[in-house]
C-alpha cells in the first residue's frame, strides 16, 4: 500500500523510514552501531513512480592499534617459523625417499640440536635417531662470554 525503506542491525531491531525525502521525519543522517552487520530493504506497492530512496552507507571499525617494531619484528619471526615448521613437516622423510636421499646422521643431528630447530622437534620427529641424551639443556656459551 506504501514504499518504505526499512533498515535491520545485527542485533535484529528494525528502524523504518516510510516518509517522502526531505520532510521533517525524514533524518539526514543515522548512525547504526549494532554489530558487523546492517541489511536494508526497500518495499514498493508499485503505486508510485517517483518514489526511491538514495543513501550511503560508510563502514567505521575500530582504529589501528599501533604496534612497536618490537612486537611486529616478533610477529613476523613467527610467521616465518610457522611457515618454516609446516614446510618440514610436509617434507617427506629419509626412509619415505629411498637409498637415493643420504643425509649423513651428523649434519642431521647438528641440525635437530641447535637452538633454532630444537623447540620445533622437541618430540623428534625422526625417533631413529635417538638424539635425547645429546641434546643440550643449556645453551652453549662461548669461553670468552664465559669469562670475567
């Protein structure tokens, strides 16, 4: 029977505008601060033709939370280390490759004890090599740091 243009927030409220544009009820500006979300509906009789609404709808979240280069250099070694873990992860092992692959169990057990990879195969992943008594509980300090 009539046009309308009705608004719904993510909490569900609906606010309904049913008046022609630019009369007193009609606001110039609403703010809607109800969630993520807003869906709107426009309803025509088909009585009319010279009906229509126009708006604009601006999204506002929360600012930027400045972050120390500290942190975002932290944020990022992270990601890397992830990216790193799940690459070796997926990599096939030794017995998977065949007699073709040869990684001497030196250069493989320098790897799994230094400091870098070690909290990453902290379950060894390679149980046959059976490098727990060989691996250091503390870091290495070099003679001259040592001493004073």
């Amino acid at each position: 029977r009539y046009d309308y243009l009705e608004f719904t927030d993510a909490r569900g409220r609906k606010t309904r505008y049913d008046t022609k544009v630019g009369t007193d009820k009609w606001p110039k500006k609403v703010t809607f601060k109800a969630g993520p979300r807003l869906q709107f509906l426009f309803h025509s009789d088909s009585s009319h033709n010279e009906w229509g609404y126009k708006f604009t709808v601006t999204a506002c979240g929360l600012p930027d939370v400045a972050v120390s280069w500290g942190l975002d250099l932290q944020l990022l070694v992270s990601r890397l280390m992830g990216r790193l873990a799940s690459q070796c992860m997926a990599l096939k092992s030794v017995r998977q490759l065949g007699s073709n692959m040869v990684v001497p169990q030196a250069k493989m057990a320098l790897v799994l004890s230094s400091p870098l990879w070690k909290p990453v195969f902290r379950h060894q992943v390679c149980p046959e090599l059976e490098l727990e008594a060989s691996w250091p509980t503390h870091p290495h300090r070099n003679s001259k740091e040592g001493e004073v």
